[in-house]
C-alpha cells in the first residue's frame, strides 16, 4: 500500500492545476485518471487571458508546437435569422484543442501520476481513503468530471435527479480541399442560440481544425437540433458537407444547477464534479482552474481535512461564483425578459451581443483573474 498526503482523482484542468499548485508544499501528491495522455477530449476549447494568466502560461512557449487561435470577433445569431458579427479588435480569448492543451497542464506537474488507472474501489478506513486497494490518502480529491466517482461517493447522482446540460460535437483536421471552401474564420467563433433559448450550437474554427456542437437542457431534441443545425450550416457553407467523425456526446451541470455537496470529512470537489460551469454559457475551463486554486489554498491552511475544516473552501466558491439561486430554475438561465419575443431583437443588437453576451456571458470580463495567495 503506498501512502499520500492526498489523492486526486482526474488529471484534466482541475486535477492537474490542484497538483501543480500543492507542489513545494511537501505534500505527497498522487493524482489518477483512467485515460492516458494526451488523451481525446472533444471540447469547443477556447480560453481567456484571465486563464492563461492564473495558470502562468507563457503563450510563446504554449503555442510552440500547439494550436492557439487569436479570437478578436464574433459570429451570433439566433437559429433561423441572420447573424451579427461583433469585432472586438483585441484578442479577448484564444481557441485550442483540449488534447494539448491538457496534455501540457499535466506535464507541469511533478508530483506522482497514475494514468490509464479507473478507479475501481474506494474504501473508508481508519481515516484514509483506499484507492483500489492500492493508493491510501486522508484527502481524496474529486476531479474527474461529471460523472467522477468521487462525487458519486458524497451523494452525487449524475443521470438521476440532476438537471444537465447534453452537448454533442465533433472536433476535426480538415482536408486542404474542406479547409479552402470553409466559410468559418478562425478568429471569429460561431455561436447559434436555439429559438427557445434552452441551449447553442457553434462552429469554431482553429487553423486547419474544427469544431462543430451543440448543448441543451436535458437532452431535450439534442439530436433534432444538431441534425437541422448542422444541415444549415452545410447549405450556407460555414462548415464541410463531408464531416468525417461521429459526434460525441458529454454532459455537465450548469453552476445554478448544481446542488453537489463540495466538502465531506476528508473529501473535496472540484471543477465539473463539483458543478461549476457557468450558468450562461457553459463553459467550464476557467471555473475547473479557478476551484483548483481556491482548494489549493484551502488546503495548505486547513489544520485537518474535517469536513469543518474544509468547509471554507465552499464559502470561497459562493463567494468567487456568487450564491446559487433557491427554486426550480432551469435553462441556461437567461433572465426571464429575454425568453419573451423581444429576445429576437435583442439577438440582431451589436451592442447587446457583444456587451452582454460575449463580454459579460461568454468571457467574464467584468470578473479580474483570481489572485490567489497560498
């Protein structure tokens, strides 16, 4: 049995930004996950400055052998009408593929990894958590996504009584031929939003490769959807008639959504497993990255891993992502005016798509990047 001072299991974006973070503490570290990598990770894949400046990646040195697209424009409609383009002249976000971009995360950190390593078992004793009967840690960290058995093991329910968003997409290198009649730019994201504003499509272009999806509440026509969408987008020449994959589908809770318990004696969530994609959007990186370090800190200054004592890590995320709301509500929680007709309008407005949706929805520019002192 090999001991640590604590146990992630994921080794996408949370785990591996948690791992990096507790490094030089002289905490034993291991972290787990049941793919290796790089491994496939479809994802419309886009970051803002803010990420890349909490994680400190030097954009030279990542985009050294790796795809990162500039994106300075944006391409909104709603379904059915004609778009509006939005220039924002700066570069305000940077697409990349969640294969690199992962693999690159993971490869910082030193501590110990154990890849292509499905959790198996995970038994309680004698204060330490048993993995597989193999790993043993008093702090167990859930980072493994939605369905990550860490958040099973505190109640989770994912498929049960959970409201989820379904999103289905492919993600593809284009032929030279598909890549010079694609209508999609690669500074200009697509983003589609389906008539009753209960999900979006987009088409997102990063130099010679594509990304085509589409999420919505519950799974609710997800296929209907995406089979008209994407049969649009064909007919206007935004993206290739010959798509050569199958899409895949993934799910997630929107942070409004989510009602998982964070902390346990001895157990913490983060990033999807703990529910924290943005409720308007969906986007889920920089929550992922953000809880990390917030739990990092946590950590570092707890005096035990008592659910007490961990607890403040739920109060720093309130605080960071703001209180969830009580009630039923669902959707991508857009307020209630706009799901009335005047929503069509609002979607032909330049200012309104840009200011609102991309600027304050999509990339969070009113918020600072997380300073984090651990």
């Amino acid at each position: 049995m090999d001991y640590y001072d604590a146990i992630i299991v994921g080794a996408g974006p949370a785990g591996s930004t948690l791992a990096r973070a507790l490094e030089g503490s002289g905490k034993k570290v291991l972290i787990i996950d049941k793919a290796r990598f790089p491994r496939d990770k479809t994802c419309a894949g886009w970051v803002t400055p803010a990420v890349l400046e909490s994680l400190n990646i030097d954009i030279g040195d990542y985009s050294c052998g790796r795809t990162l697209q500039p994106i300075r424009r944006f391409r909104i409609g709603m379904m059915g009408q004609s778009p509006v383009e939005n220039d924002h002249r700066n570069i305000v976000s940077y697409g990349l593929r969640r294969c690199e971009f992962d693999a690159y995360l993971l490869d910082r950190v030193t501590s110990a990894k154990q890849l292509g390593a499905p959790v198996k078992s995970i038994i309680r004793e004698n204060g330490n958590w048993m993995i597989n009967d193999r790993w043993q840690a008093p702090l167990l960290i859930g980072a493994g996504g939605h369905f990550c058995p860490v958040a099973r093991l505190i109640g989770a329910r994912p498929g049960k009584h959970e409201t989820i968003v379904a999103a289905k997409e492919v993600e593809f290198k284009m032929t030279p031929d598909q890549a010079k009649t694609c209508a999609a730019l690669g500074d200009t994201p697509e983003l589609w939003f389906c008539r009753d504003l209960k999900g979006y499509a987009w088409v997102f272009r990063k130099g010679n490769f594509l990304n085509i999806g589409l999420g919505r509440e519950d799974n609710h026509l997800l296929t209907e959807h995406l089979e008209t969408f994407v049969s649009e987008m064909t007919k206007t020449g935004r993206i290739p008639s010959d798509l050569p994959h199958r899409f895949k589908g993934h799910a997630y809770l929107l942070y409004n959504h989510a009602d998982r318990s964070l902390v346990d004696d001895g157990v913490l969530l983060i990033g999807d497993a703990a529910g924290l994609a943005y409720t308007q959007s969906g986007e889920g990186i920089r929550p992922a990255i953000e809880s990390a370090l917030l739990a990092a800190r946590v950590i570092l200054n707890a005096p035990d891993y008592s659910a007490l004592s961990l607890q403040s890590y739920g109060e720093q995320i309130t605080e960071r992502f703001g209180r969830r709301p009580t009630g039923q509500e669902h959707g991508f929680e857009l307020p209630e005016w706009l799901k009335q007709p005047i929503a069509s309008t609002l979607m032909r407005s330049h200012w309104f798509t840009r200011k609102v949706v991309i600027e304050k929805w999509f990339l969070h520019q009113q918020v600072p990047p997380l300073d984090v002192a651990v």
